[in-house]
C-alpha cells in the first residue's frame, strides 16, 4: 500500500525558537508524522540561520518558486495525499496548480489567524478608531481570505472567537472549519513539583517577534505608560523584553536605570518563564491565539493581557492571571497579582487547567485524525455539498491561473 504522503507550501521555513507560528508549524508536522505520513515540505522563502532543521526531523525540504510551471511537474511526481496551505496567501498562488495538478489531493488551510481581522484592527489602532465587523466586511483582504477559505476542503482554526464570526456573521459551513489549537502536552504533577514557586521567582518578562506589529505596539505601550505605574509601585521591579528581530525603535527602549531591560533572541523561553513571576502581554490588536500566552501557562507563570491578548483561547474558563483594557487597570492587576500569593497561585492552578482542558495534544490530534479519515474516504461529497466553494473556485481561480501563466511568460522574455 502507497505511503500517504504530506506537501506543506509554507509561508515561511518554520522558526520554532523565534515564532509561535513555528511552533504552531512544527506541532502539526508532528502530528502528520505520527500518522505515518511521508512529509515534503516546500517555500518561496529564504531560510534564516533560525529555521528548523527539516532533514534532522526525516522531512524533505525543497524550494520552490513563483509563477513556475516547473511546480507542476514535481507535485504530480510526488502525488500528495494531503496538501498543506501555510496561510491563505500560499493557497492563492499556489492552490489553483494543486486543484489542475492533482485534483484528489485534500487542501488543507492552515490560518495561523485571520490576517484580515489583524489588519484591520492594527488599521483601525492607527487611526484610533474603534474596529468595527462591518469595515472588517469591506475590506478586499477578508474577501481573499474567506474565498481561500471557502476553496479549501478544510481550514484549522485556533480561534473560538474566528470560528464564531465566520460562522455566525459569514454563515460559512462548520464542516469546513475545525478548531484545533496549539497541540500541547498535559501538565503532570510532577512538572508542577519542580516549578519554583512564588518566593523563587522575580521581575516580569514581555516576549513577542520584533516583526511581528502587535508585538512591538505592545512593547511601545508598555514602555510608555504601563511601565511607569508599576515601577512607581514596585521601585525595584525589571521587566525583561525578549523577542527575535526587534526593531531600533524597541532595542533604544533599553534603559536599566528604570528597570525596562531590552534582552533580545532567546533560544529556550521556557527557562525564561520558569524564573519569572509575572508575564506582560499588552496587546492592543491582533488575531488567533497567543503562543507567549500558552507557554507561559506551560511554566506556571500567570499572564496580564488585554482582552485581544485572550480572544478565543479560554472558553468559559478562568484566565491564568488578568485581563485588563487601560494602561491603570493593566498596571494594577500586575502589581496584584505580583505581591499576592494566594491569588498568584490560583492563577496558575488555572493555567494549567485551560492547558489540559483546552489545549491537549492527544485529544486535538484524536479529533484532526477522524476529521482527516472522514475526509479521506468521502471527498468527493464534501466538495459536491461546497457549493459556494466549487463557485468561488471555478470564478478566481480562472484569473489567479492565467495571470500567473502571463506573468511566467513575460518573466521568460527577460
């Protein structure tokens, strides 16, 4: 019997020490090798000095390029039983070859977040006016987004809230969306007993991608007014910034004198989080789920985060820590919950249950399996009752094909 064999079209080459998409990345190649599958992967990208190293892990790597009929010829060669879309912009320029190609491939959407709904908030941030579903609506990056959505045989959610707005507001088809999460193992008691505990902890930490603009917004805002409350309150207090590719803009904000130290690339933040009693997540806009949020529940460290820092990852749990939308209100809940132990400790007790409860590994990869299975052996009917699907297929991809075959030709010319 033929392998079942895996082709992931990534964004970008995964950087699970720099990025929670990385990570987020490398979980679902787990997952697909547990199952068995040979694994390809491939990318427009250029690889950095802090990309996974792919062949250690028995995964093939290729690049790939744009607009290259050559793509063709190698997707048949290797006939994918699964086709892996790193975000939606890898389905518009490469989906259309996929369905020509190899048509009984299952395509599969992985969002990461809405790139749409991040946009649009960071916009409406800018021009400090408050987001709104209906500009959200307007936009012609949700309609790219939703329509790369609605082509593919599935999409992997890791937000509550982003499935309810697509299928409550879009009245998109559930069965075409599947909520899974970052793929986390269970926290055991025995990892409980050796986190150092309240007393053994100090200072606070703000982690985030210097590329990514919710991180450095929420160092800014940080810097600028939540900092300064906590330190009047706590005159001894540091909080550490860690990230890799942090601008200028955030490397200048080092200023030891007030205990705001701009620490940079860090390549184990578990260890990070383990000797840290509070985690700052000031986030202002954004979208998905929040990998520094989750790992820091790994450790035992509760979080401050606003309530786009917490959209869609708790249910109707209690968060590990506050949610705060002011810069006093942030403030004040970190000084708490830093001087009170009692409370302190209940907030990790809660981390560890939204972990457990909400982010298993074995239950999400259980769900994702019977999900691929059924899709496995009854694709052609998924696609039939697609009907909005098949119709936004046939309509831009049409355009999306004989645009990239121009653009081919006239790169050949010079």
């Amino acid at each position: 019997m033929k392998q079942n064999v895996l082709l992931v079209i990534g964004f970008t080459w995964p950087e699970p020490t720099s990025t929670a998409a990385g990570n987020r990345m490398l979980q679902l190649l787990d997952f697909f090798k547990k199952e068995g599958y040979e694994i390809v992967f491939t990318s427009t990208a250029s690889k950095s000095e802090r990309s996974l190293d792919l062949d250690a892990l028995g995964i093939q790597s290729r690049d790939i390029a744009l607009n290259d009929s050559g793509f063709d010829g190698f997707i048949k060669e290797i006939n994918p039983t699964v086709v892996l879309f790193d975000r939606f912009l890898t389905e518009e320029q490469f989906g259309w070859r996929i369905s020509e190609n190899v048509p009984n491939a299952i395509k599969i959407l992985d969002t990461e977040d809405l790139h749409s709904l991040r946009k649009v908030r960071e916009v409406s941030h800018k021009k400090k006016v408050p987001f709104l579903i209906r500009t959200w609506l307007q936009e012609d990056i949700t309609k790219r987004e939703v329509a790369s959505i609605l082509r593919c045989d599935l999409s992997l959610m890791v937000s509550t809230f982003e499935i309810q707005l697509l299928t409550e507001t879009l009245k998109i088809d559930a069965n075409l969306l599947l909520h899974l999460p970052f793929l986390l193992e269970k926290i055991t008691s025995i990892e409980q007993e050796v986190w150092p505990d309240f007393d053994e902890r100090v200072n606070f930490v703000c982690i985030g991608n210097g590329k990514h603009a919710p991180n450095v917004d929420a160092v800014l805002w940080l810097y600028q007014e939540i900092w300064p409350l906590i330190r009047k309150a706590l005159p001894k207090a540091e909080v550490f910034i860690h990230g890799a590719y942090m601008p200028q803009q955030i490397n200048q904000l080092h200023k030891p004198e007030i205990g705001f130290l701009v620490k940079g690339w860090v390549e184990d933040v578990n260890k990070i989080f383990t000797n840290t009693r509070i985690n700052l997540a000031p986030l202002r806009f954004g979208a998905g789920i929040k990998g520094k949020l989750t790992t820091a529940m790994e450790n035992g460290t509760p979080s401050i985060t606003t309530p786009i820092g917490a959209e869609g990852m708790h249910d109707s749990l209690p968060w590990s820590g506050a949610i705060a939308e002011t810069s006093q209100d942030f403030a004040r809940e970190a000084v708490q919950l830093y001087t009170n132990k009692k409370d302190w400790q209940k907030a990790q007790q809660n981390g560890e249950a939204l972990i457990n409860q909400l982010y298993n590994k074995h239950k999400l990869s259980e769900r994702f399996s019977l999900v691929l299975y059924n899709l496995q052996q009854n694709l052609e009917e998924y696609r039939i009752k697609n009907f909005m699907g098949n119709l936004v297929q046939h309509q831009t991809l049409q355009s999306t094909k004989y645009l990239s075959k121009w653009i081919e030709e006239k790169n050949k010319k010079k």
